[in-house]
C-alpha cells in the first residue's frame, strides 16, 4: 500500500482571504494521529497549491517550479505528521 493513495492535489487560484501569502495547505489527518486507516466514510487528505501567490513570489519558470517542489515537499511533510518546526529545521520551511 503506498502511504499516498488517499491523497487528493488540487491547484486553486487563490488562498482564504485572511492568508493572502499562503502557498500551499494540507487539509486531513496526519498518519501520525489516525486510528483506523480504512475508516470508511472517510474523504481523502488534500494538498492545494494556490497558483495565485505561487506564481507572483517566482521570477521564471524554473523559480516556480522549485518553489511548487518545496511546497509540495512540505505539505506531505505534514501528511506524515512532521511539524512546520521541523521542516524548519530541515530547511524546508
């Protein structure tokens, strides 16, 4: 079983209105503090990226794609229950 089947990635145009900065965002339970993995009823973890703030913060293409790596690199992070002290820290904050 790959530890990313019930993951969902969805781009958005733009982040909540109260965090107009915000590049990416994990949206379920971490695997770190789930019961049982076949819950049924359960809707799959999202990660969305917001094209928006993404595309404004990068210079060229090739900025932008190492800034979606670094965020989808993070947002998974959180998947598997690792904090934003700790990605920090591993310099993927």
């Amino acid at each position: 079983m790959a530890m990313l089947d019930n993951v969902v990635f969805l781009v958005e145009d733009e982040p909540p209105a109260e965090d107009p900065e915000l590049l990416g965002v994990y949206d379920g339970v971490p695997l770190t503090e789930r019961g049982d993995p076949w819950a049924s009823g359960t809707l799959p973890d999202r990660i969305v990226l917001f094209r928006g703030p993404l595309t404004r913060m990068c210079a060229d293409l090739e900025e932008l794609t190492d800034e979606i790596a670094v965020t989808v690199v993070h947002e998974i992070a959180h998947h598997f229950g690792i904090d934003d002290d700790a990605l920090h820290e591993l310099g993927w904050g």
